[in-house]
C-alpha cells in the first residue's frame, strides 16, 4: 500500500526543508506545488504566466489549477509507492481532492509543523534560496554573507518574502489553511510537531512521528 505524507503548517514553519528531507530518506518524490507553480513562471508556460501575479500578492491560485498540477503528478510511475506533499491540500477543498484521488487503497499520514506567529515572520525575513542549487539557507543576521555553504551559489530571496507579502501569506494561511486542521484533526494519522526546535530535531520528531502512525495506516488512511 502507497503511504503519503502531507507536510502541514504555515509558511515560514519549515515545510520545505523537511519535506526535502524526509522524501531524501524515503527515496520517494518531493511534490511542492510551489516549487511547481515557480518553476511554471521562470520557464514562462501559459500556466506560469497566468499564476505568477497570484504568486506576487500572496493569495492562493486557484484550487483547480493547483489540483491539475497535483492529480498529474500523482499518476507518473514514480509516485506509485508515495509521495511527500509541500504545500499542497492548502484548503479544504483541495484537502478534499486528496481524498478523492488517494481512495482507500493508498495511506495519507498528515504531519502538522507548528510555529509561533513572531518566529515565522522573522525566519520568512531571514530566509533565502541559492539560485545555483536550489538549498533553503536561514541568514544568522540580516546582512549576512550571502553566498551557499552547499556550492558558493548566490542566495537570492523569493519575491513572495519580502515583508508586505508575508503579512498577506499569513493572513491568507489563517484563513484558508488553518481551517485544514480541524479537517485532519481526527484522524488517527494526524500529528503535530514543535516546529521551533533545530532542523535536525524537526527530522527526529518528523520520522519518529510517521513511524508511529505507521501502526494505523490502513484503518484511517
Ligand atoms: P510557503 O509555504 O512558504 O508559503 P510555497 O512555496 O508552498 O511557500 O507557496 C508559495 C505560493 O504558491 C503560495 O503563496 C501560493 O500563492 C502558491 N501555492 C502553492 N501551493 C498552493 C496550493 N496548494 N493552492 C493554492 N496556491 C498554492
Ligand atoms: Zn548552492
């Protein structure tokens, strides 16, 4: 049986790192709708060009673009023994979706990052991505130095961290995306993680987590 896990939390929480993480370990796709919907705008598809005004404001794209994106994904041969989602359900309906494409047959463990409000706004400020390699890099100080420890690469900021859009991004969270709680709440394979420990405490917790619900995949997908 196929075992998906959903990354959960708002932005800023560390989702990102730790679903890179976590599919390394597994050996199964990393599926980041964001990753997906900047990749659209850089090779300047019809799709990207449509979305990346939506991506600069810091609303949501719609849930039938993001669905299309995912429900393809989902078909290729590679994400046939599971998959890590970043980003995706972030509303209930797209939550929905997921439900309706992964049936009974295919196990979903949902894993919630929880982070203070204070701390994701200063992570998202400090935050950077190497152009070259794609790493996600935490600045120690505003002003850091700025190149990757991983390549030497130039660490650049997404567009949708500069502090008027992460403001939005969090309101847009509390209002579409935190609702998904309550969605999940009950499910046997639903828990939530202290995401304001270290990166590799994250991992711990993450891991030890999923191999707990491990027991009740199955009964509660
Ligand atoms: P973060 O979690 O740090 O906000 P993401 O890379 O997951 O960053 O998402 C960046 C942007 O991409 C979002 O602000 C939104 O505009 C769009 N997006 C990503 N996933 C979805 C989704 N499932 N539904 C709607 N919009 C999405
Ligand atoms: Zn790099």
């Amino acid at each position: 049986m196929a075992c998906h896990i959903v990354m959960l939390g708002p932005p800023g929480a560390g989702k990102g790192t730790q679903a890179k993480r976590l599919a390394a370990v597994r050996g199964v796709p990393h599926v980041s709708t964001g990753d997906m919907l900047r990749e659209a705008v850089q090779s300047g598809t019809p799709l990207g060009r449509r979305v990346q005004a939506v991506l600069d404001s810091g609303a949501l794209v719609s849930d039938e673009i993001v669905a299309d994106l995912v429900r393809e994904r989902l078909t290729r041969p590679d994400a046939r023994a599971g998959v890590v989602l970043d980003g995706f359900p972030r509303t209930v309906a797209q939550a929905q979706t997921l439900d309706t494409l992964l049936g009974n047959a295919d196990a979903l463990v949902i894993v919630d990052l929880a982070v203070s409000a204070t701390d994701l706004i200063r992570r998202l400020s400090l935050r950077r991505v190497c152009a070259a390699c794609g790493t996600i890099v935490a600045l120690v100080e505003a002003g850091a130095t700025e190149v990757c420890a991983q390549c030497g690469g130039a660490l650049t900021q997404r567009s949708d961290d500069r502090e008027e859009v992460v403001r939005e991004r969090l309101a847009v969270y509390e209002r579409s995306t935190a609702p998904l709680v309550d969605y999940y709440r009950e499910r046997a394979s639903y828990r939530t993680i202290d995401g304001a420990q270290s990166p590799d405490a994250v991992a711990g917790a993450v891991a030890a987590a999923i191999d707990e619900t491990a027991a009740v995949i199955g009964q509660d997908r």
